[in-house]
C-alpha cells in the first residue's frame, strides 16, 4: 500500500532541491545586471543554460508522474485549496503542460527568442519595422503552435498562452472589464486635458544628487515595510526584483541626477515586488504555496505601493521633511504631490502616466490577440499601431521606433504578458479600496507614516496564500466582488481631483450610475 | 578502436560542465561575503552544499573512470606537460584521491569541520583552550586518517595532507629551506632591534577616508595590471580572491579609516592573487592546464605584488603624489616607505611584519607534524606554543586566545596548509630576482610605474602553465635554481638597509658564504 505521506515528502523534497538550483541560477542573473564584469558575460550565459538545463530536467523527470499518479487517490489532497491539495494540484498541471510542449517546439522558441531580440534591437535602432517582420512573424507562428499545444478545453490559443503569466484568466473577461476602463479613462482625460489647472515638471528635473536619491530611496523601501533583513537595494539599469531564497530578495532601482521620480517611484514599486515575496509562506518557498500566484498578482503589489500609496496626498505628507533634510528642497507637500500627477498623453508606455498608462497597454493587448488568431498581418501591424494610438491616446507615433518597435515584449515571444500590467494596476485598487473599508482611516495612517496595517492586511488576504487560488479567487475573497475597474477610476478621480480639479470619485459614479 | 580525441572531448566537455556548477558555488560564497542579506544565510548554505554535492558527484562519476581507462594507451598524452598529457594525469591523480578517502570518512570530516569551527570560535572569545581541546584531538585524528588513506608511496601522512595544497611537496625539504630561512631571519630580527633607527606608526594611524582608500585601492590594482574588464574589486571583512569564471575574478578588500595599509597591501595582495587568474590559460578553466599549479605558487604572486612591488622604495616613488592627491598627506617617498616596512614582533601571525611573519608560520609548521606524527600531545599544544613564540619570535603570549587559539585553520581540518604561506614568501622573491635578472632596471620600471613587463614575465613563466608543473619544477624552470631562502632574505636585508641601515645584501651574503 501507497504511504501517501512519505509520497508526498519526496515530490516535496524534489521541489526543494529544484529551487534550490533554479534560485542560484537567478544569484546569477541578479550579479550579471549588477556588477559582472563586461568581459563575464559568455561565460556566465553557460552557467545560466546549464543550471536552467538542470532545473528543466528536475521540473520534468519522470519521477513526478510517478509520484503524482502515488498520489492521485489521496484524500489529503483533496481540497484543491490546502497546502498539500494545491501542491499536488499545481505542480500536476504544470508538470502537464510542460510535457505538452514537444521539445522541438521549446528548443525552437528558445533559439527564435535569442535571434529575434537581437533582431528587434537593431530594427529599433534602424527605426526599420521591415527588417524585425520575418523574425516576428516566425515568432507569431511559434507562439500559435505552442498555444495550441497548451490549450485546456475551453481555452482559446491566446488565452492558453496568458496563462502562463496569469493562470485561469478569460481573454473575455478582461476585455469587457478593460473595455470599462477604457471608457472612464478617455473621459477623465479629456477632464485633465481641459482642466484650467496645468502641471509642469520643474521641480522633478531640478538636479537630485545621487547620494541622496540612494538615502531616500531606502528610507522610503524601509518605512513602507521592505525588510533589509531579508533583503537588499541594489542599482541596475534596468529595475526588476528577484527572489534568491525564502530570506533573500533583491530589489533594484536606478538614479538619474535629472529625473527624481525615477528611483523613487521606481524603488517603491519593486519594494511592493519585494514586500509580496516576503510575505509568501517561507517553508513552501519554491513549492506552489510559497510561490507567487499571478503576475497580476505580483503587479498589484508593485501598483498598490507605488501609486495607490506613493503618489497619495498624504505620502507627501509625511514624506516632504524627509525630502526637504536630504535635498534642502522647499517645496510644499501639495507642490510634490501635484508633480508625482502630471498627466500627459506620450507615445511610450514605460514612461506614461498613470492617467494614460492603461491605455497603452489596451491597444497592446487589443493587437496581440488579433496577431495570434490570425486576424492582423504582421504587414499591416504599424499602421494599424499608429491609428490606435491616435483614436485612443491622442498622439500619433512619428516613428516605428517609437511606435510599434518601442517594446521588446513580442520579439522574446511574450505574447499574453502586456496584460498583466493593467490587471495589476486594477487589483491594486481594489485590493486597496478593500483594505481601506476594512482598517478605517488608512489616509491617516499613511500621512502619519503607519505603514504596518495595511502591510498586514495584504499578507493576510494575499501573501499568505502563495499560488493556491487563482488571481480571479484571490479578488473575490480578498475584496467580496470580482475584479472591476470602478475602483481604479475612483482612485485616480480623487487624486486627479486635487491636481487637476476633475469631478471627484463620487460624483463620477453618480454619473455613471 | 577506441577514438582516443573523441574520449579526451568527453572528459573535457565533462569537466567543463563541472567548472559551470563549482563556479556558480563559488558566486553563492562572495555573495555571501559582499553583501547577502543577514537572513540568507541558512537557505545559502544549503544552496551550496547542493551544487558542491553535485560538484563532486561529476568529478567522482564512474564514466570518469572509463574515459581515463580508454585513454591509458594514448600516445598523445604522454608529455606529462602538454596540456593533454597534463590534463589525463592529473585528473587521473585527482580522482584516484578522490576514490582512496572512504565516503564515510569524508562525511566524519564535513561534519568535525563545522563542528570544529564552531567549538574553536566559542572557545578563543572564551580563551578557554581545554574546550576546544575535543574537537581538536578529534580532528586529528581523522585527518591522520585522511592522511594515510592518501599517502602515496614515500610519501609520509603529513605529506599527503600537504599534497592537497602543494602538490609533489617534500616536507624534508621544507624543513631545510625553512631552517635557513628562520636562522637568517632571526640575526636580521636582531639587527634590526638593535638598530639606532627606529619607525613609527603615527603616518598610518592617521585619519583617511575610506572614499580615498577606495580610490586608491581600485588605482594600484588597475596600474599594477589587474584587468577590471575581467574582474572587480569589492569590500569585505575578511578579504580574498575568487574566480567565477575565465573571465570573471573578483577580489575584495577592507576599508579602516584609521588604519590605512589594511586596504593598500590588502588590495595589491588580492591583486596579485587575481592577475595570476587572469593570467592562467582561458580555454582551459576548470581543467589542469587553466588550474593555479598549488597554494604556494598562488600566495607567490601575491606576495610578489604586495612586498616585492608594493613595499620598495620605487613604488612610493611612484605613488607618493597620489596619495598627496587623494588624502592631502604631505609625507615623503621615504617616510611612506618606511613606514610601510615597519618591524616589530607581535603575537598575531595576521598583523605581522615580513620580517616576523614567516617566523609565526615556521613554528605551525613544526608543531602541526608533530601533532600528526603523534610525537606531540594537545594537552602539551598550549605550553609548547608559547615556549617556542618566546624562543623564536621573542614574545610570549600572555593568553591562548592570542597563542594557539589564534588561527582558524587547525580546527577547519587544514593540516599542511600553513608552510604554502611561507612557500609563497620565498617562490616569489626568487621569482622577482629571477625577473630582474632577466628585465634588467626593474626597479626603474617600477618608479615609473611600468610593470607590464614585470606582469608579462610572470604572464609566461608562470601563469602560462596553469598546474601542467609542480611547484618545484616551475620555480627551477623559471628561476634556474631550486627553491632558496637566499632572495627572499638578500630582498628583505635590501629594503630594511634603506629603513633600519642593517647590513646590504651583498655584505650578509659574504658573510655566510
């Protein structure tokens, strides 16, 4: 008779082991976008191959399906929401779609991902759209072979490649929710774009030294919640987070003496990356319920700290002495908050504001559904680009370069993650909105720098549940409801409402309703 | 028929693959010690000994065995110095080394070595002897073990310890050398006490920033030659070389602000040991012929740099107005250098002079090979340690926690390890005087801050071949003299005739003729 217990210890202990590869492969991606000397870097793209050759193999050796059929009639496995139900669950179904990939397929990919981001980048420098097509629509075909390979019943192709970034999400239902969103942004837009009050961006291009930027930015990372035990703040070029152990997460910022928003938004945001793999349940790290559960998910936190937080009223608040003691900048907190708000309608979505941000990624995610399902050639992709973003945006790209080649999302076969973003900024907001009905007066707290309870809230309704329910899941029981955008058009509407004098969150919804 | 070149690139290709995990283990270990946060550590130590348990299963796996097997009649591997001739025999030595410790005995020493550390750490901040006592009887006795398990024939237990650092090593001729070396040293200790002139500290105790040390530290690194497109050099507390790859070596320094040749010699030091990386042949790493040749001929180099270069009076000829540049310090060519070859006799090994130090290793030496040998007991160790501190060096340690406490090693299980310190005092003045014999005006070269001459000679008579020759070949073919006490005494009477006037090398050298 199966021990069913020491079944699972096995799969448990091969997983642990697998992370522990897997993470040192990632020590190695952190030191190469840190510090690697220029000339490491060949050798240091084999290391990255071998480990990540060996995790494949460990992901997929056939002891698993030995397991996992041992376990197949376990009742302790049962709830599909228990550690154990959700491990055996999870690491089942990607165990499955790994092996539905034929290896041709995954090798072809990989190959067509390396040439096709070298080719990107040099079409983007050419600004020459031509010369990227053929590589991306081999890359079109791939991910439409590999979609089709993956599909579950009832999923379509592209909704079988979104959920690898964002498990069990409906293309449908994201389009209607975005559909509303769109809406309310075009209009709110049209508010700011007609508002009498106007923003400049003076105070932001002033000279910050470096130095103090670097203080700031950890004193920011610190008082919110990141926890420097566990973690640290480093600088790169290009910011992201990464886990390297269950006590391990690095976090990465950038400084531009010229542009102070940069590290401090960009800190706050990877400091919400950091905090949510902080909270993630340390004994499963590397197992599904230590792991994260969406990349909405993972954005949502990045969001909600960045903006909901960050560029709240009462952040600058509590925050302009600091700024004032370590830059000996007079400005009022009103002054700093307004700036962190401009709204201006641009042409690149890395550096859009949040009144237009979506936008950008509504187009993108508009476009990449019809490129997969074959319903827009690659032939006509920049025009089609450049229509968009004037119906949509307001500003036509006067270039490719700064049009449809400005991403390098599609030539490294990322089809199905620009959504992602959007998703994050949505439940940030709702996740925030709930968090404030359930803790009273969190505007309080944040001017007078409490950051600790709503901290507290989103490890109770999100950190502490890893990987074992699905974003859709986590909204619902976090916050009562399903995912809508009411709460980030209310959020924007009151912080708009103060900089650009737009009709407030209320009577908006009044309006609406 | 066997193809003996296609069995020669498997094991090549093989241990390649090894070099990619033993150097993403070596990056997990200076993370660790630049900067891990302090919460890491557990999930760190568990990464490492996954990827070293992997490590040693590659070089102990049974094809390896085969492949040698396959290649016992191949006639091009019978230059034992030609890179393949090299690379079988000593992966062959390796792995029957590997294959004569018993797995168990190798397990007892893991587990006695983290023990023992432990236990040694408690009881020198104790400075209770007695309690570490245990573990280090303990030690020995596995070690002797290891010893015999390792012996070849004629070699005795203690040398085949040594052979693990300093391969083909004698310890009779060690002890030849050594005794030379301690008999001129001890009369040059003498002179330089009774000399008229004396040198304080006040220049290095002085205040310097720790940005200038920085500075200053990465600016003789860089003139010196080591090649910061193929390496960085970062702080730590315990400084030291790494190589994460053929083109990736890192050395770390420590920064005091009141203590100003802790980062200047440390930084040529670790330099010294990178350049001897940097230098070793790229297309071999990880195998024999791109592998440092022993410990001695590593602490060489080091020495070389930091002594031999670093402390000649040419040097601070050379780098005098940089100092003044960076630290506004007045001081002259002279009082720089003599300040910097300051002799005093002192109880620690770690903070000792050139003139001291290899006093301190000579006395470990002997009592390590009686500890092994069994001709000395530990409830002696104490007593005799401090008998000969006062009849070699002159001082008494007033306590074990500054005597025979002193040093982590014994209790890490390193037996055989310390003579390798002074080996690399001696192999690299013989190798400097070798070099000045051949360049001619070096110290010339090195007022004008020309040392790539200096680096290319060592580039081609040392690092060049890698581990194809022991330590004692390279030294006769570079030097054309076996190893010798004489050019690291006539290097030593030279700088201290300029500081302390005792006799030139030229008189001392009549004298003992």
């Amino acid at each position: 008779m199966t021990n069913h217990g020491e079944v699972f210890q096995a799969l448990r202990d091969h997983l642990h082991k697998t992370s522990l590869v897997s993470s040192a492969a990632e020590l190695l991606g952190w030191d190469e976008r840190t510090g690697m000397p220029p000339e490491g870097g060949e050798f240091r793209a084999e290391q990255v191959a071998y480990l990540s050759g060996l995790v494949h193999d460990m992901q997929t050796g056939p002891e698993i399906a030995t397991w996992l059929d041992q376990l197949s009639d376990w009742s302790e496995a049962d709830d599909p929401h228990s550690n154990i139900g959700a491990t055996v669950r999870l690491v089942r179904k990607d165990y499955e779609k790994q092996k539905r990939l034929p290896k041709s397929l995954v090798e072809a990919i990989a190959s067509a991902t390396v040439r096709g981001q070298g080719c990107w980048d040099a079409a983007r420098k050419a600004d020459d759209y031509r010369q990227f097509q053929p590589a991306l629509d081999e890359m079109i075909s791939l991910q439409r072979q590999a979609g089709e390979c993956l599909a579950e019943e009832g999923q379509t192709t592209y909704e079988a490649l979104l959920d690898q970034y964002e498990p069990d999400a409906k293309a449908d239902q994201l389009s209607s929710v975005f559909a509303s969103l769109r809406g309310e942004l075009v209009k709110l837009l049209d508010e700011i774009q007609g508002s009498a009050r106007q923003v400049d961006e003076t105070l932001l291009k002033k000279q910050y030294s470096v130095d103090g930027q670097w203080q700031i930015s950890r004193n920011l990372a610190e008082a919110i919640g990141f926890d420097f035990n566990r973690g640290r703040l480093d600088e790169t070029s290009h910011p992201f987070c990464t886990a390297l152990g269950p006590s391990d997460c690095r976090i990465l910022t950038r400084y531009d003496s010229s542009w102070l928003p940069g590290s401090i938004f960009g800190t706050l945001h990877e400091a919400g990356h950091g905090m949510y793999e902080q909270g993630l349940p340390q004994d499963w790290y590397g197992l599904p319920p230590g792991t994260y559960a969406s990349l909405g998910i993972h954005e949502s936190q990045s969001r909600l700290w960045e903006n909901l937080v960050g560029r709240s009223a009462e952040f600058w608040q509590c925050f302009t002495p600091l700024m004032q003691e370590t830059f000996g900048e007079k400005a009022t907190p009103e002054q700093w908050h307004a700036s962190f708000n401009r709204v201006t309608p641009s042409l690149i979505r890395v550096e859009a504001d949040e009144a237009t941000y979506n936008l950008h990624i509504i187009v993108r995610f508009e476009l990449e559904q019809a490129l997969i399902a074959g319903e827009l050639s690659t032939d006509d992709l920049p025009g089609v680009w450049n229509e968009r973003y004037e119906s949509v945006i307001g500003v036509r790209p006067p270039s490719d370069a700064d049009g449809v080649l400005q991403d390098v999302h599609w030539s490294a076969g990322l089809f199905g993650y620009f959504p992602t973003y959007t998703l994050g900024n949505l439940i940030g907001a709702q996740l925030y909105a709930a968090a404030e009905e359930s803790l009273g007066d969190l505007s309080g707290m944040i001017a007078r720098g409490e950051f600790q309870p709503l901290l507290d809230w989103l490890r109770k309704h999100v950190h502490a549940h890893g990987r074992k329910f699905s974003a859709d899941e986590l909204v619902q029981n976090a916050t009562g409801a399903p995912l809508s955008a009411e709460p980030l058009v209310a959020s924007l509407r009151e912080r708009y409402s103060l900089v650009y004098d737009v009709k407030s969150p209320a009577v908006s919804s009044n309006a609406t309703s």
